[in-house]
C-alpha cells in the first residue's frame, strides 16, 4: 500500500521587494544579482542555450556552492540560485566554458538551483527561477526553446548521466515542463503563476476555478471526469466528484495544498500537484477509504482578485453533504479545521470565493 512521503504544510510566503538584474530588457523583479566570479573557465564557449540544474546537496546555500567553487574551480557553474531565491550569484563569466553538462558544454550557460529542504522555500525558488530564467532569456534575445533541463541535455548531447531537476522538481509536486510553460507565460505576460501538477506544463486555474476530480478504485487506475468548480466535464450533471463509493483518490488543481486522511493510514502528507497518474506526488490518498479533507488556496495575486478562499465539502456514505469550509474554517461553528465527520467520505465539491 502506497504512502506519502514527509513533506511539511506550508503556505506561500510574501515575495522580496522587487530589485532590478543587469541584463538588457530585464523587468523588475525579487531576485538580487550578485557578480562574484571565482573561477575562469575552460576556455571559451558559444553558448546558444541557458540549462538550469540543481546542486544535489540539500540544504548547501548557494552561498556555499560560491565559496567551494572558488577553492575548486573546476566546478564552478555560471550562475547559482540561493535556497529561497532571494539571490543569483554570477560566478562565471557567460562566454567561459564550464564542465557542467558533458558533450554541450560547449553551447550552454548553466544555472545551479540550491536543493531546498522545505516547502515555502521551494515555492520562493521556483517563482524567482521562473523570472531569472525568463529574464536571461530575453536579454540575450533568446526564446523558450532555448531553455534546457540537465535531463535534456543528457539525451541531446550525451557525456552526462544526470537528469536534474527533474526529481528535485517531482519531490515537490512540480515537473520541468510546467517549469518552460510557466518561464514561457512570464516572459509573454510578466506575471508568474503558481501551477498545479498536471505534466502538460501548468495548471490553467491561477485564481478563478478549482479543476478536481476522485476516485473510488483502490489502484487509483480509474478516475472520474474532471470537475471544474461545480460543473461535470464529464456531462453527468453532477455538481460534486465522486460515484457513491468510498472515495480513495482526490486531485485538486489550485495554488495552494490539500490534504486527506485515510482509514489505513491517519493524515497524509499535503499535496500541491495535480495529476492522477502519478499516485505518490499528483494527488492525496493511499487507495484505503477517505474520511477527511483539507484544502487552503493561496491567493496568487491579492491585488488583482483580492484575497480568495476554496469552498468545499464533503458527504459520508448514505448521507448528505456536511458543513461547507472555507479554506481551514468550519462554516458550522464546530471549529472543525477539515471536511468530514470520521465517516467514509463518497463524495466532494468545491469552488472559489472571496475571503
């Protein structure tokens, strides 16, 4: 039987005020650059594409990475970002080459992501990298498509068994082509958006539907159709998820987490992805029955939308829905912090509101 691995609660905290990196064409964003070059390379490269890596080393600063470099400069990277994302250091100059990607050293710059340990520094990371990555690109004139992984890299180039970040990215609900589409949506928009996990390269909601949907199959092979807020994608009329079965399986596709607790195994871990393929990091459940859920939205951008929260609730086996919450709140004064009453919950809903 499958379970979650540890992962804290923890709701995204405010960005850094917004400082501005030397590179033509940058927005203002906040990221701090830092020029602290330390080693000189192996020559020279013509470089045609930006590869975003991570250092392997949880919980090493970027601060650190600089400091090794500059005793081992063998090993230095172009470029390497701090935990939270607060800072880049520039280590290398762009046109030295640098060992980091084996046969495509040649045509590549590199940027190391520090290995954060819990959740909010993650998401300050992936935000920071999301604009780093999109200005760098812009100032050199580049697209997209000239953004790589270490992953892709390995099977463009050869010379490199590492496929980097992808498992750091999957360790936090997240995959590398969510990363490009979102790198692609800020470099179109300048906004940057906190995705769900649905491997297609982001979730569409950003602040005005909730896409979730459940299952009663205990090997989380069959799922129902997507909800949309309380409308049925799969044209059944229903305005909730679920088949009148012990619900085993929910994905829910917000900014935010979720959270169930299963008859097998007590509360799991918070989920941030979105993706019924993937039972350990794209949805909350162990395949026994559920018989409480948690949800808190956080709010993208307050100042556009004003401060949101998700409704939701939860019905048992042969009985109605209970109380609605909003986020963590019980709307029935039971001070409950979770949807369900210890019974085995068949069915669920939720939407957006304001706060």
């Amino acid at each position: 039987m499958m379970t979650k691995a540890r992962r804290p609660i923890a709701a995204l905290a405010a960005l850094l005020v917004a400082l501005s990196l030397a590179l033509p064409g940058a927005r203002a964003m906040a990221y701090e650059s830092s020029e602290n070059i330390v080693a000189g390379g192996h020559g020279y490269n013509n470089a045609q594409y930006l590869v975003v890596h991570e250092t392997a080393n949880p919980g090493a600063s970027a601060w650190n990475h600089v400091i090794y470099w500059g005793n081992n400069p063998d090993y230095a990277v172009h470029y390497v970002m701090e935990l939270d994302g607060s800072t880049v250091y520039r280590t290398m100059y762009d046109d030295r080459l640098a060992w980091h990607v084996g046969n495509g050293n040649y045509q590549t710059v590199g940027i190391e992501l520090a290995h954060a340990t819990n959740q909010v520094d993650f998401d300050r990371q992936w935000a920071e990298a999301v604009r780093w990555c999109g200005d760098y690109l812009a100032g050199r004139g580049w697209g997209v498509d000239r953004l790589l992984s270490h992953d892709e890299c390995r099977r463009i180039w050869g010379g490199t068994d590492h496929t980097d970040p992808t498992g750091y990215f999957a360790a936090y609900g997240r995959t590398w082509a969510q990363f490009e589409g979102c790198v692609a949506e800020y470099m179109a928009s300048g906004s940057v958006v906190t995705p769900g996990t649905s491997g297609t390269g982001g979730s569409s909601n950003v602040s005005e539907e909730v896409r979730y949907r459940s299952s009663s199959d205990p090997s989380g092979a069959y799922w129902l159709p997507e909800m949309v807020d309380r409308y049925d994608t799969g044209g059944s009329g229903d305005t909730y998820a679920g088949d009148g079965q012990p619900m085993r399986w929910l994905a829910i596709d917000m900014p935010g987490w979720y959270q169930v607790r299963t008859q097998a195994n007590g509360w799991l871990d918070p989920v941030s992805g979105y993706d019924a393929g993937d039972l350990m990091y794209g949805c909350a459940g162990d395949g026994s029955p559920i018989t409480a859920i948690r949800c808190y939205y956080d709010t993208p951008d307050p100042a556009s939308t004003g401060w949101r929260v998700v409704e939701y609730a939860a019905a048992n086996q042969g009985e109605g829905f209970m109380a609605k919450m909003r986020d963590l709140a019980d709307t029935s004064g039971w001070g409950d912090d979770y949807a369900g009453n210890g019974g085995i919950i068949t069915a669920f809903w939720a939407d957006l509101a304001a706060a």
